[in-house]
C-alpha cells in the first residue's frame, strides 16, 4: 500500500472517529453513482472495512437521464460490485417522469427519488448508515451558492457531516484532487457524468466559472471554503443549543401546529438569539422552514417590540400571534376543517359527538340552586331565542365573556384559556338568535346570564360521553 493511500486513508478514518460516524458492527450502505466521489468512497471503505468492524452493502439508483449513458453506468457499478465481492441493490426509475407529474425542478425531483431509494434500500438490507460521497468540493460549491442565494450561519454551514444519525459523509474534508490521486494509486476506473460537465444547473457554473475564477485570488479557495462551513456548523450548533435551552425555559404549551412561549424580558436577548428562537417556534409549529426568511423573522421581532398588546402576522404556512406576555405560532387553519351544527330543544338535549358530549336543557321557574361550574350554565329564558343552535366556532365569532363590559374575539378566548389548537374546533357554541350565549364548558355570555329580575331560567349541563 502506497503513502499516498495509506494518508487518504488515515484522513478518512479521522473524520469518521471526529464526527461519530461508525460503530463497531454497523452496515453500512454505500451509495456509488460510479463517478469519481462515490468510487472513492467505497475503495475507502472496503480496504477500512476489517479495521473499522463493518459490513458493505453497495445501492445504485438508474435515474434514466442520460439513456444508454446511465445504463452503462449501472453494469459498471454492478461489475465492480462483483469483484470487490460486496452485495448491491440496483434499482431504475424514470425520474424524469417523476418530475413531469409532480411539477418539480431536476435537481430537486433527482435529489428526492434518491433519498427516498436510499431510505427504502437502507431499511431493506438493515443498515444502520448510508454513506454519500461528498467532498470538500462540494462542501465548498453549497457555501458559495448558498452565499449568493443570501443565507445566514446555518445555510452557510453548508453540507452537514452527519445528519440524521444515518447518512454520513467521510470524505467530506477532503479535495477532488486527493480523490484523483487516490484512484489513480488504486489504479480504479471511474465513470464520467457528462451533465456535470455543462454549466446547466447554478452548481455546475459555480464548479466550472465561479471557482476557478476564485482560484486565481486564492489557490487554495475550495479548502478555505469548505473550512469555514465546519467553523461555521460549529459555531451554529452551539447557538442553536442555546437558543433552545432557551425557548425550553419559556415554553408554555406546544400542541400540533401550536406553540406558545412567554416573551416577558425577550428584549433583553441579543438580537441573534431573539432571531433564533422564534425560527425555531416557527419550525416547531410548522414542521418545517418552508418558505421563512430573514425578513418573516423580522417581522415578528417588529411585532413583539411593537406597542399594541395584541397583533398577528401570517407568514408562508404559519400564523404567529402576539397575546399581551406570550407568543403564539400555528400553522394556518385548513379550508377543509369540519363543520357541525345541531338543534337544541327546550327543553331537550343534544348529543355532539365530535365534542364527545350531550348537552341536556332543562326550564325552570324558581331561581335554581346549583355549584358553581363551567359544565353548567343558567341563563335568562326571556332573551333566549328558541330552537338554540349548538356549533362549533367560525370565522369572526366574538362574544361578551361573562363579566366584562366590552366584547372578545372567540380565537383570542380560546387561546388566553390555554386551549389546544387540535381541541378548538370540537368545542361547542351555543347561540341564540346569530348570538353566543354560551361556550360550553368555559363562559357563559354577560348578555345572557340570569339576573335579578330573571323570572324563568334555561338550565344547561354537560354529560361527558
């Protein structure tokens, strides 16, 4: 074994141990297009496999892009595979078709199938990790593009390590020039993607224009590049860690879609913390930063700093909410939500099973004698507009919550009563006449309650199903 391979190989392992990369015992699933990367990756791995105490599973997905090209690309893979003596998975599938019926770009309709194969094939053959083959290159082309896109520390970082505990990328420290040398020791043949030659797709131009136009500033360009992103993934896993200890210390409650923190003394933080925490709110409630900027960041900063105790902005999939002292983010409500609407008698009863209860009504002309309760309302018959309407809540309901002079948004109720957004919609309304005079199991309307002068009263209960 030459220098030159027993250095590579020492570099290898090096990120492997650095970032946790393998156990003793794994399989792993190594993902070989038959390029230059990817062949790398699997010489690297097979003459480490004994020292490492791994097992080798080989997956090649036919992507039908370049016809005959690709094909040959798959019996290439699959004679190496062969003599290597390492079991492999090949799989066609007409991306482009994929692409045509979902309407997606080729770089992310490619990148989606073959996640999606790797995913499929990993659980198939049980492997615990599934190696890429990206480079320090490659490390270098995303910062760049992800720089002229505008990004902040976490785009910037560029291509992560380790992610999701299961793809691992080991030769992510080191250059296509290296790999080169290495292959040639080896004296292994690699195949050539000839898309990657054309400047088609913005990575391509950057690789082909963009960096050999920064080599001539600085030779070593990529390597500084691809140094920073580790830097900056560093340095971002530690403010990420913060900002979450953070939002854990001022978490209210968190539900489907919703979540709610306090933001008493947020102006205090420093604003890259302020930025980080209601991102990652966002992404809580959302599932996902689909769509959200620096500039929807901001302007929720703007909202919490802003004068008025109550206010909302509706970003890209998610509504955030500011209710006096808390924050609130819930993905937007569905057009599609379920509706019900039942006739209450009285007297009479009703069964609501979305709410799981049966509301029993009774008419009285003594003042009645009961414990106080939310699950029992008593209300003045005389303004009472039989049949009453028991519904679930709709779009600009508001009501007058018993004891307060002016009016409230039902939402805003809802919310102060700390009511899960997955539980709203169940609750029952009982209207008379267009109006709320009672949201069951919680307040009764002021206009409706019984007075002193009240003569006849509806009496209203809940029976939990």
């Amino acid at each position: 074994m030459s220098k030159k391979v027993r250095d590579f190989l020492r570099k290898v392992k090096g990120t492997i141990s650095d970032y946790g990369m393998i156990s003793a015992g794994d399989k792993v699933l190594i993902a070989v297009s038959g390029g230059p990367d990817s062949m790398a990756l699997l010489r690297s791995l097979d003459l480490l496999k004994e020292e490492l105490d791994i097992t080798l599973h080989i997956a090649h997905l036919d992507h039908r892009f370049r016809g005959e090209e690709s094909a040959e690309d798959a019996r290439f893979v699959a004679e190496t595979a062969h003599r290597l003596e390492i079991p492999i998975t090949i799989e066609e599938i007409d991306v482009p078709k994929f692409i045509e019926e979902r309407g997606l770009s080729e770089e992310e309709g490619a990148r989606r199938v073959r996640y999606e194969f790797l995913n499929r094939t990993a659980d198939a053959v049980r492997a615990s990790k599934i190696a890429l083959g990206h480079t320090a290159d490659d490390q270098a082309e995303t910062v760049l593009m992800r720089l002229i896109r505008g990004s902040g520390t976490r785009g910037l970082s560029g291509i992560p390590p380790v992610r999701s505990g299961r793809f691992i990328r080991p030769l992510i420290r080191i250059g296509r020039k290296e790999i080169e040398e290495f292959l040639l020791e080896l004296g292994q043949d690699y195949r050539i993607d000839s898309t990657n030659l054309k400047p088609i797709y913005i990575r391509n131009r950057i690789r082909l224009e963009l960096v050999p136009l920064l080599a001539r500033y600085n030779p070593n360009i990529s390597s500084v590049l691809a140094r920073t992103g580790e830097i900056l993934a560093a340095e971002d896993e530690l403010l990420s860690q913060i900002a979450d200890d953070e939002l854990t210390e001022r978490l209210s409650e968190r539900g489907q879609g919703y979540v709610r923190f306090s933001i008493v003394g947020f102006e205090g933080l420093h604003v890259a913390l302020r930025r980080r925490i209601v991102r990652r709110a966002i992404e809580m409630a959302k599932g996902n930063l689909l769509g959200i900027d620096l500039s929807h960041i901001s302007s929720v900063l703007q909202m919490i700093s802003g004068e008025k105790p109550n206010a909302e902005v509706d970003l890209p999939g998610v509504r955030v909410e500011k209710r006096y002292s808390q924050l609130v983010a819930t993905v937007h409500p569905r057009e599609d939500k379920p509706r019900y609407e039942y006739r209450l008698d009285l007297p009479g009863e009703v069964v609501i099973p979305e709410a799981g209860v049966r509301l029993i009504a009774e008419v009285r002309d003594e003042r009645p004698e009961l414990p106080v309760s939310e699950e029992i309302a008593v209300l003045d018959l005389e303004r009472l507009s039989s049949p009453l309407i028991v519904r679930n809540r709709r779009p600009g309901d508001r009501f007058r919550p018993l004891g307060m002079k002016g009016s409230k948004k039902l939402k805003d109720f809802l919310i102060e009563r700390k009511v899960p957004i997955e539980e709203r919609d169940k609750v029952p309304i009982l209207i008379s006449d267009g109006e709320i005079a009672w949201v069951v199991g919680y307040r009764v309307d002021e206009r409706f309650k019984m007075r002193d002068e009240t003569r006849r009263f509806a009496v209203i209960w809940i029976e939990r199903l």
